[in-house]
C-alpha cells in the first residue's frame, strides 16, 4: 500500500505537535537525518527554538517514521529527551506520533522525489528480505 503524505498534512502535523510542544521547555530540537530534518527546521521556526546538530539533554528529538525503532531507540536514553515522529507503525511506548500506519503501508513524503519512490520502497523491501 502507498500513501501520499501531502504538504497541508505535514503543516497540520506539525502544528499537532507544536501543540503538544508549546508549554515545554527544550534546550533545542534535533531532526533525525534524513526523515526528520525537515520536520525539525519547522518545528525550531515554529517553537522558536533552536535547531540541534546532535541531540543534547532535554531535547525534542524527531523523525519522520518509527518502524522497527533501531535509529530512535539510538537515542532512547538521552536525559529528559522528548520524541515525536509523524507516522509510527506501531502503538507508541515511549515516544509520541500524529499518525498510526500500517507496516507494509510506504509513505512517499512531499519532499522525496516522487519518480524514484518506487526504486526505494523495491530496495527497502529487498534489503528487509520481505521479497
């Protein structure tokens, strides 16, 4: 299954959790590369906080998608680290999402290059072994 993940979506995700963000007090927000990197520069515009080359005690720590957790829980222990993804393909435990997707659900984000997600979706289920 393919979904598009359309730019008013993105801007209405990020002000989902910018909601959810506002009251807090952060030392800066780190994007995860690549998936989270645009999703941070938005947040840290829309906070108005700072932007993070790496992620430091009491951070808001994002990415794009969780699915088997091995990038976020890098960051897991990271004191007072707080964690958002857009689409996470499991129930969340410790970090937090705006959306619930299925597994085999690939979602092509409106910053990727629509003609060569297909080329990635094929590499990304090779190198899984689902084909």
């Amino acid at each position: 299954m393919i979904s598009y993940f359309s730019w008013k979506e993105f801007d209405k995700s990020v002000e989902h959790i910018a909601n959810k963000c506002k009251l807090l007090d952060f030392s800066g927000i780190y994007g995860v590369p690549r998936g989270g990197l645009c999703l941070a520069v938005a947040l840290s515009h829309k906070l108005k906080i700072n932007l993070l080359s790496e992620p430091i005690k009491n951070s808001l720590i994002v990415d794009d998608v969780y699915e088997t957790g091995i990038t976020l829980n890098t960051f897991k222990d990271i004191e007072g680290a707080m964690f958002f993804v857009l689409f996470s393909k499991i129930k969340p435990i410790w970090w937090n999402t705006v959306h619930i997707s299925e597994k085999g659900e690939w979602i092509v984000f409106p910053w990727e290059n629509t003609a060569n997600f297909k080329n990635d979706r094929y590499e990304y289920i090779k190198k899984r072994g689902i084909i």
